[in-house]
C-alpha cells in the first residue's frame, strides 16, 4: 500500500491519499479488510516506526488497531 501526504501550507490541513495495488489472485475480502484496518491505523494517528515493525506499539497504538479491527467486524457484519 502506498501512502502519500499532501499539506496545505497556508492552513496546515493534510490530506493522506491512499493507494492499493491489484489483488484479483487474492481473497478481496481479506485483502480489503487489511487495507482498511491499515488505514484506520494511520489516520488515527500509529506512528510510521510502529507500523513498520521498527519500534513496539505503544499501548494507544494497540487500542487504535483493536478499534480498527471492531469496526472492520462491525462493516462485514452489516
């Protein structure tokens, strides 16, 4: 997955775009829901060295990624 920030100078906004590549020899499902819950991740805030495997996750970025996961449970159950 490739992640890529644009910030607004003028205002500080950012935007984070988010691109996958083609997955149709994998299970869709799965595939989506990782990159979901990879999402959820980053936009809640887990630093880059926790989502690399660089550094432990500290115990917030465990909670973003129990919640990330909740809500994926939550959209498959619907």
């Amino acid at each position: 997955m490739i992640r890529r920030e644009i910030i607004n100078k003028k205002t500080g906004e950012k935007l984070i775009m988010f691109e996958d590549a083609d997955f149709e020899y994998e299970k869709p499902v799965k595939h989506y829901g990782d990159g979901f819950i990879v999402k959820q991740m980053v936009i809640n805030g887990i630093p880059e060295d926790e989502l690399n495997g660089k550094s432990k996750p500290t115990e917030k970025s465990k909670q973003i990624f129990i919640e990330a996961v909740k809500n994926w449970n939550e959209m498959l159950a619907d």
